[in-house]
C-alpha cells in the first residue's frame, strides 16, 4: 500500500513520553522542567530528565542548546520551553 493511503495513527498525550536534557546547575534546566513538568501532569504525558554530563552523546549533539526538550525522541525545543507550544504537541 501506498504511505500516501495509509492511516497514520496520532498517540495520545499519555503515549508521549518528553524528555529533558538538562545539566547541573543550569538556572535554565530548572525553569524548563517546571514546565515540563506542569506540562506532562496536564496532558498525562510522562517525562524523564538526562544528565547532559553523564552521556557522550547527548553532550556531543546538544551541549550548545541545554536545556534541550525531546518529544517521542526528536527535539521539541531548546533554551526556553513554552508551555503552550508543548501542550499542542503532545495533544496532537
């Protein structure tokens, strides 16, 4: 079948998982996970933080843009999380 007829399935917010790239000490990293974690509380999305420090990878890609929102594994946003362009994300 053609991709162009398929039916692409939305999930739901509580499929979505948001996760935070985030670092020690970053005044930043704290407001984004407020609203992150306001956020996900809302819609019923989970969420996870990684420590950019403890993973070669994520600092590699994102050290310049911490903190660094992920949604379902592709960047969402960095620097500065707003909380309305997050919620229309997760609710599709």
């Amino acid at each position: 079948m053609s991709p162009l007829l398929r039916r692409t399935t939305k999930k739901k917010p509580g499929e979505r998982v948001v996760t935070l790239v985030s670092r020690p000490g970053c005044h930043l990293c704290d407001d984004a996970r407020t609203v992150v974690e306001e956020v996900c509380a809302r819609t019923g999305a989970s969420w996870e933080e990684k420590d950019i420090t403890l993973d070669e990878e994520l600092h590699r890609r994102y050290w310049e843009q911490i903190p660094v929102v992920l949604v379902d594994g592709e960047q969402h946003t960095f620097w500065r999380v707003d909380a309305d362009r997050l919620r229309k994300e997760l609710e599709g």
